[in-house]
C-alpha cells in the first residue's frame, strides 16, 4: 500500500531544450513528504501503455488527447494547455484514487512520480 495522498499538476513550461517541449510540473503530496516532478506529455502516454500491458487494463481515466497539429503549431495556446494539465491530473488522480490499487502500486508508476523504490513510509 502506497503513502501517496494526493496529486496535483499545477501549471507547465515550455523548454527550449533539446528540442521545444512543454513539461507539467505534478506536485505529489505523501504521508510525510511532498515533492515535484517534471513530466512531458509523452510520458504520460509511454506510462499508461506500460501499465495497460503490465496489469492487463488500461487505467481508470484516459489522457487527455494529444491535439499534435495544434500543440505544433503553437505551443503556447493556453487554453488547450490547460485542458491538457486538467486532463492529466484527471488520470493520476483516478490511479490514486481507484479502489484497485495495481496501477497504484506497479513500479512504473511509483517511478513516474519519483517515489522511492522500496519505501511506503515517505
């Protein structure tokens, strides 16, 4: 059983670097601890694939579609960012907050969101 007891993302940022890219800033609060991660969109999508292969389901919530052509087009369009970040939390707190813990509690989850491998009590 995990320590983790809520999740937010709470706003992105474009980067320059190696490429443009937007990243969202997931804050993760635990029993003891809180911390933040940053994440690109298309690890979220590389996570739910890994956990609909790992456990044999997808996830409680899907992610929010990834309007390319848009996004490319113009990076800073807020508005589609904003569904995008709304979507996003949606999917991480289903996981947290689903009665089945096997999204919760695979590896690659804990991973994605930083937790320490083998620590419950964080």
């Amino acid at each position: 059983m995990t320590a983790i007891q809520a999740v937010h993302v709470r706003g992105w940022e474009d980067r320059p670097t190696p490429k443009p890219h937007i990243v969202f800033r997931i804050e993760i609060q635990a029993h003891v601890r809180s911390w933040s991660m940053w994440r690109r969109y298309s690890e979220f999508a590389d996570l739910a694939v890994e956990l609909t292969k790992s456990t044999g389901a997808p996830p409680p919530a899907p992610l929010p579609p990834k309007h390319a052509f848009a996004m490319l087009r113009d990076r800073t369009n807020n508005v589609l960012l904003e569904e995008r970040r709304a979507g996003l939390e949606a999917f991480l707190r289903a996981i947290i907050g689903s009665k089945d813990s096997r999204w919760l509690d695979h590896y690659a989850f804990r991973d994605f969101l930083g937790v320490p491998v083998g620590r419950t009590d964080f």
